[in-house]
C-alpha cells in the first residue's frame, strides 16, 4: 500500500508518499509551518500541502509535534506553532483527504523509524531519540517496545529542567532544557548577545567563522544536551541514543555531545550516533508503525 506520511513540525511541514513494502519516498514537498493561534490557518495549509497527493495514497500517517492523544494535537510549548494550542488533527486531515487517518508524536515516529534502522540483529534494548530543532523533542523504545504513553506525553524530555533560575519556558515551567538549548533558544541567546534579531543558524554560522561567544552558546546547547543523556541513561540503563533535528544533526554538534560525556564515568555513556534518516526520520516513522494497523 502507499501511505500519505506529513511530519508536522514546528519550522516545516512536510508530506510524501511512502511505498509500504519497501519504506521508500516516492515523492515529497514541503511548506514552512504557518504562525497562527487559528485552527482554519492551520487546515487551509494542509490542504493546500496535501491535496495533490490523496489520489495516490491508501491512508495517512501523521507524525506532530505537540502531545498526541486520540486525534488531538495539544502543544506543551505553544510558542513553537505560533500560539496555536490545541487542533483537531486526525478529524481535519480525514476530513481533507477522506483516507483513513492515524497521528502520532513526531519525535516517537522518528524513534521508532531509527529503532528498526539500527543494524540487524543489534541487541539494543532500550534506545533513546533526541531531537534538537525548534523544540527538543524525545521518543523511547524499551525492552525494543516504543512508548508512546497512556496520555502521549512519553519522551517529552524537552521540558525537563535543567536550570531551576533560568527563563520560563513556552510549558509554563521554569529553566526547562527546550527554553535554553534548542534551535529557538541558540537564536535567543544569540539575540541577546548580538542585540539584534539572530536564528539559531545564523548563531551555528558565525561560531564557524571563529566567533568564540556564539561558539560557547552551541557548547552549552550540546553540554546540557549531554547531562540529560547521563540522567537517563542512568535512570533507563540507555544502550543507545540517536541524535537528530536541524541543531542535532549541525556540523559537530554529535562530537560535542560526545565530548561532554566523555568527562563521565563509564555508566552515564551509552553510544552516541546520528540519526540514519536525518529529516526523513519522522515521516518514516509513522508510515512504518501504521502500516500495521492497515495491514
Ligand atoms: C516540543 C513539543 C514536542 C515536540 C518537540 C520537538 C509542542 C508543540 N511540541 O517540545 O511535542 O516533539 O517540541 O518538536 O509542544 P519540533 O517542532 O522541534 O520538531
Ligand atoms: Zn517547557
């Protein structure tokens, strides 16, 4: 069957096809997430986005950023979709394509997607997918089961606090690791440092060009990225963490992670690689784990 997979995040919006027996993109396009408290802004760029595809799809499979829960998107952070907290995902999309719909957590897609990647026969039991973009997002597979939670909250490590003084976060809560290491974040501090508007690239661009403070903003970003891996792998027994998102996947980014984890002992390091799929992860992901529930 071909799956209509969209992996709704918090940047672009992305929508392809994906050939069910062999997991592969046979066309994709994408938009820019529009920025507004409005559901209809939302469906209408859907639609737009979606609607040269249904023709050849057999369902659709979702993967967003925001808590899942039957159907519904719920945004822990607002601030990353423009203010829009709440949207009926799975009701419009079914409505816009008429296909049979699933929805699901874009960062436990991309985990599940990365899971089934590692090399055959691997023992990894117990994996963890961090994704470092506009947000940081978590999926978890343990005992080789992905979690998606009761409720959808499992791997929302993004709003685990890693600065009980630091700003408040989009969440409500104060000093979590999202508000000061994510690719929004970079753009912030570097904003402040700069005293100009800055993105979290432009902060990555000019560290490259031996700017030692923008520099010291991504070592941070990564040094703190590093300390909620050794708490989970302490608290998880982690074999193995994959990193992915637009920051996490940045030159060097991953080295710096390892670097930090290398000032620990032996049992807050689990194995450090990228993420295989890099962007694609998350639209691989959904379309791989509701393809079983067409089947
Ligand atoms: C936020 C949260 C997560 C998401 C993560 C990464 C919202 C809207 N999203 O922590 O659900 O997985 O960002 O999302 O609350 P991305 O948009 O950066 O890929
Ligand atoms: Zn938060």
């Amino acid at each position: 069957s071909i799956c209509l997979a969209v992996d709704i995040g918090g940047t672009k919006i992305a929508a392809a096809l994906v050939d069910s027996a062999t997991n592969h993109i046979v066309d994709r396009h994408q938009i820019v997430t529009p920025k507004s408290q409005q559901p209809a802004v939302f469906s209408a760029a859907l639609a737009s986005l979606l609607t040269p595809f249904i023709a050849q799809a057999d369902f659709v499979a979702i993967a967003s950023t925001g808590i899942i829960n039957n159907g519904i998107l719920t945004a822990l952070n607002p601030a990353n979709l423009g203010g829009l907290n709440r949207f009926e995902l799975v009701d419009e999309i079914q409505q816009i394509t008429k296909l049979p719909t699933y929805a699901m957590n874009d960062a436990q897609a991309a985990a599940w997607y990365e899971f089934i990647s590692l090399t055959p026969n691997n023992n990894t039991h117990n994996m963890l997918f961090i994704t470092i973009s506009t947000g940081i997002g978590g999926g978890l597979v343990l005992n080789q089961q992905l979690q998606t939670g009761a409720r959808g909250i499992s791997g929302h490590i993004g709003h685990t606090v890693v600065d009980a003084n630091g700003p408040v976060c989009g969440c409500g809560r104060q000093g979590c690791i999202e508000k000061v290491a994510s690719g929004t974040a970079i753009g912030e501090l570097g904003s402040a440092l700069f005293k100009r508007p800055c993105t979290g690239q432009e902060v990555y661009q000019l560290a490259f060009e031996g700017n030692s403070e923008a520099l010291n903003i991504i070592h941070s970003s990564a040094a703190a990225v590093a300390e909620l891996i050794a708490n989970l792998t302490i608290t998880l027994d982690l074999d193995t963490v994959v990193i992915g998102g637009s920051v996490g996947l940045a030159p060097h980014y991953c080295d710096y992670i390892q670097q930090y984890l290398n000032e620990k002992p032996e049992f807050y390091r689990p194995c450090i690689i990228p993420a295989k799929s890099g962007g694609d992860a998350g639209l691989l992901g959904a379309a791989h784990w509701f393809a079983r529930q067409e089947s």
